[in-house]
C-alpha cells in the first residue's frame, strides 16, 4: 500500500475583496502519494497557485485539513511550520526567485545555510549538485550572466540540494522555450524518481501534465477529474531502477577518471625513461 504524503479534505480558500468574496479554492479533497509525480492542470485563474500555496504552508486556508506526512499542517504554529518546510518541502518558482548578488553556488547552497551544514560540505555538495543538472562550467555565473534554461537549473539543484520529500513548483517552465521546456521537465523527473521524491507540478499546459503520475484537473476552484496514470508499484519499480543507474553510472565515472589518473602516471614514467634513454644515446 502507497503511503498518501500529502491528503486534503474539504480544503477552502476564500479571499475577501471589499464586499466580494472570491472562492478560489471550494472544498477540494484528494490524496497524493508518495513518490507520484502529479500536476495541476487548470487555465489561468482556476486556483492551481492557490491550491499549490496551500498545500506548501505559504497560504493559510480558510477551512478544511491539510495533512502532510500525516502532520495537520494548519494546526501548526508558525515556527514549526517554517521547520517543518524547511525539512521536507522545497520549491521551484517559475520566476527562479535566484538571488542576483550570488553566484551559481552560492545560491544552490542556501538551502544547506539554513540547515546549518558547515561551510566546506556545502560547497561539495553544491558543485555536485551543479554537475548533475549541467552546470559544471557555469558554477560561478550569477543569475544575470545566464540563459533562464541555466537559471532554472540553478533553481532546481537549489529545490533537490538538500533531498525535500516534497518539491512544490508552480509553471517551472513558464518562462522557457520547448526545447528547454522539456530537459527541464526531464530534469525534474529524473532528480524526483532517483531519490523517492514526490513533486507537485502546476501547468496549464496538458503536454506538461503528461508528464504527471497522477493529473488533478482544476476548475473555477473545483477539482473536474483526477487520472491516475500509473500504479505505486510502477512508480516504486522506476524509482529504484533510476536510482540504480545513478549509482552505475556515478561508478562508471569514477572508473574512467582512475584509468585516466593511472594513464597519465605510466605516461610520465615512459616520457622520463624516454628522456633518461636519449641522455644516454647523445
Ligand atoms: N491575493 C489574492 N486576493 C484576491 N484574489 C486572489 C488572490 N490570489 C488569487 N486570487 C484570485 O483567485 C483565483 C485563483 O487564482 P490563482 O492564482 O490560484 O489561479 P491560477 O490557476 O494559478 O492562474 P494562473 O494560471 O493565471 O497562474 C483568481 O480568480 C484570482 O483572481
Ligand atoms: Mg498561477
């Protein structure tokens, strides 16, 4: 049985506007699990941001129960709800929300400040992290000396450096062209399935939603239809499959940079017997 990491039962959200009230979100209910990879799909103004802010602690609902973990999280004070987001859930921002002043490393170890990670750990794991989405050659650019395909890359080693259960993105591609569109949907996916992550995607796009274990279709507040597309048990077997060919393909490097390490030692042992055999000819 997949255990539901995020459940939601009659959640509302109503915003006040003078005498109007708007019902952005109007008592919605359903459960994600584990490890799915789910969209919310909807056109603009149908409430996915809201749903997706709600869900991530960043809004407060007006009615209902928001359980994460199995944690209410609308009964928790403020502090260990900024603790309890701290550890287990992480954001991708279709704006990239990258500090300007920092560069790539800098803005991906962020996350690991606020966990206390001392200083030399964080920058290994940072440029690790950098590696993985592509960016070895960019780590010390700042967001304004980048392409946004590259920024958000930046954005999203920033969301999985510090391995949330839970990575929230709303429209992470808004802003991106098709080609880069699709790695950076790859690239979420296969960070998510490599370590057991659950992601919550909002797109308007049904292309994008594809991508999506599970699509919640969202209208004028109100969820229309949720497809499952794929059973816990496929979800469990791809995630372990894709975390065993991360692991055989970390050893493959790590194998091919030895036999270049012991290469260029036997190379220099012949240059120098070379050298020592042509003093002795002259
Ligand atoms: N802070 C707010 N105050 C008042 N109304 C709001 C607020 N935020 C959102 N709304 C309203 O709630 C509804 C849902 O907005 P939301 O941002 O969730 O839509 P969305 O589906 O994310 O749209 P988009 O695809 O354009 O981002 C809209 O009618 C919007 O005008
Ligand atoms: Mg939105």
């Amino acid at each position: 049985m997949a255990e539901n990491i995020i459940e939601l039962k009659h959640v509302k959200k109503t915003y006040h506007m003078g005498t109007e009230k708007i019902r952005a979100v109007n008592d919605v209910s359903f459960t994600i699990e584990k490890g799915e990879f789910c969209c919310l799909l909807g056109t603009s103004g149908s409430g996915k941001s809201t749903l997706l802010n709600l869900m991530a602690g960043i809004e407060k609902a007006s009615g209902g129960e928001i359980k994460i973990k199995g944690y209410d999280i609308r009964k928790m004070s403020e502090k260990s709800l900024a603790d309890f987001r701290q550890r287990y859930l992480g954001f991708v921002f279709q704006s990239y929300n990258l500090i300007g002043s920092m560069n790539a490393i800098e803005n991906v170890e962020l996350p690991l400040v606020f966990k206390r990670v001392p200083a030399a750990k964080r920058r290994k794991l940072a440029i690790k992290m950098l590696k993985q989405v592509g960016l070895g050659s960019r780590m010390e650019h700042k967001p304004n000396e980048m392409s946004g395909g590259q920024q958000q890359r930046v954005g999203i080693a920033r969301a999985f450096i510090a391995k949330p259960e839970i990575v929230f993105a709303d429209e992470p591609t808004g802003n991106l062209d098709t080609k880069t569109t699709m790695e950076v949907m790859d690239l979420i996916h296969t960070m998510a399935r490599r370590n057991y992550q659950t992601i919550v995607m909002v797109t308007h796009d049904p292309r994008l939603a594809d991508y999506g274990d599970k699509i919640i279709h969202v209208l004028d507040g109100n969820i229309t239809d949720i497809e499952k597309k794929k059973s816990a048990e496929d979800i469990d077997k791809e995630c372990r499959e894709a975390a065993e060919a991360y692991k055989a393909e970390l050893a493959a490097k790590k194998k091919a940079k030895a036999e270049r390490i012991a290469a260029l030692k036997s190379g220099a042992v012949e240059t120098m017997t070379e050298k020592e055999n042509s003093k002795r000819e002259n």
